[in-house]
C-alpha cells in the first residue's frame, strides 16, 4: 500500500494563513495592498506643524507654523512664527499654511515688521498774510503781516515691512512629506519728501521649500505686525 504523506496538507494550511493575516487590516498599516493609503505613502493627516526656508534676492528666512483639520479638503492654517532677513534688516513676525491633501498643495503665507520711528505727526504749516493800514502824519501807510500757522497735519507709523504668499506642490515618501514652491513677497517703506511721508511697496519673487516636522498641531505666540501707513487730516485755523 502506498504510504500518504501529512507534509502537503500542511503546507497548504500555513500558506492559507499566511494569505488571510496579509488582507488584514492591521498589515495593510504596514504596506498593504495597492491603492492602500500606506502603500505609496501618500498619506499624511491635515494636522501638522511645517517648517520651511524662504529664498529671494538679497531676502532668506525661515518659517515655522501649523495646520489644523478644516472642512472639505483643506486644512486651516494656525498661527506661525516667521524671521526674515532683507537687505541687513531682521523682519519678525507671523506665518500660516493650508494643506490640501487632495490637491497635493501647500499655501504659505507670513507677514514681519521692523518697526523704525513708530507713530509721529508732521505739523504742515501754511503761511497766512494779515493786510492793514497806517497813519502817521497824516500819511496813510499800507501794511502786510505774515506769519506760518498749522493747517495740515500728517499722522504716519514709521516701519520696514514684509509680507509673502508661496503656493507649493507637496511630494510623499512616508514617514517624510516636503513641499517646495514659488510666490511673491511685498517689501513696504515709508520714504520722505522733504517733510511729507510717502507709502513706497517693491514686489520680489521668492522661494520656499520646507519638510513636515510632526503629525500634530502647535501653538504659537501672535506678533503685533504693522505695516507702515501714511494718514493726512486738516487743522481749523481760528
């Protein structure tokens, strides 16, 4: 009589098992089947905290912020930090992001400020003629008195400003996620003409690339930004 051997059954048994624990959900966390949202590692939450690297001409920086879940798509951006250095001055200041996970993007925004003179007020002064007449001698002498009274004044805050948008396409290799782009800054100054302040804004191109640094939200401290700002009101002359 032919002698049937036990080894095949079970082989046949271990490899059925091996097949059901790879469809579970718990191994798909670890790769998974294609499509899987850890197969490509294409999945990252909205919430996270970014940190990122500006670049523009004579212009560098960093940025640091986070995301927190919105709705729909796209995640809305919690308050960051920023410090840029243009032109040998040191902007401090805010920045936010917005992922959108469907689209694969990134928006990164901050604004920053050295403040210079802060508030001041400029006194515009108008010269006012005062006619008259004289006698002396029975001589009639025509007068004319003039003198300068304030009959403008210019109310102006005095600062160096920054303020930047960069939209940037992110790139996934789970457990990293970068995200890099282009935008544009907007450097802001008050510059003078003779005594009256004038707003002076020069936009530059810039760059931002930048890598995900947690799964989780932080928080961070607000900055009081102010752009620099010019306003003119008149005097009653009595």
């Amino acid at each position: 009589m032919k002698k049937t051997s036990t080894l095949a059954p079970l082989l046949i048994g271990s490899l059925v098992a091996m097949l059901q624990f790879s469809s579970a959900p718990e191994a798909r966390a670890f790769g998974g089947a294609p499509g899987g949202p850890f197969s490509n590692g294409s999945y990252f939450p909205n919430d996270g905290t970014f940190s990122a690297v500006v670049r523009g001409e004579n212009l560098s920086g960093t940025v640091q912020f986070s995301t927190t879940s919105g709705s729909g798509t796209s995640g809305n951006g919690s308050t960051g930090v920023s410090t840029i250095y243009f032109e040998g001055d040191t902007f401090l200041g805010n920045s936010q992001g917005a992922y959108n996970p469907q689209a694969s993007t990134m928006e990164v925004n901050f604004q920053a400020d050295v403040q210079g003179q802060g508030q001041n007020t400029i006194d515009v002064e108008t010269p006012v003629t005062t006619f008259g007449t004289s006698t002396s001698n029975g001589v009639v002498t025509n007068t004319s008195t003039t003198t300068f009274q304030t009959t403008r004044q210019i109310l102006y805050f005095d600062a160096l400003y920054l303020n930047g948008v960069a939209n940037c396409k992110t790139s996934n290799a789970f457990p990293n996620q970068k995200f890099s782009g282009s935008g544009e800054a907007e450097f802001q100054q008050l510059v003078f003409t003779g005594n009256t302040p004038f707003l002076d804004a020069v936009n530059l191109p810039i760059s931002v690339t930048g890598v995900r640094l947690s799964d989780t939200s932080s928080t961070f401290a607000t900055a009081d930004v102010i752009p620099p700002s010019v306003n003119s009101f008149s005097v009653l002359v009595p």
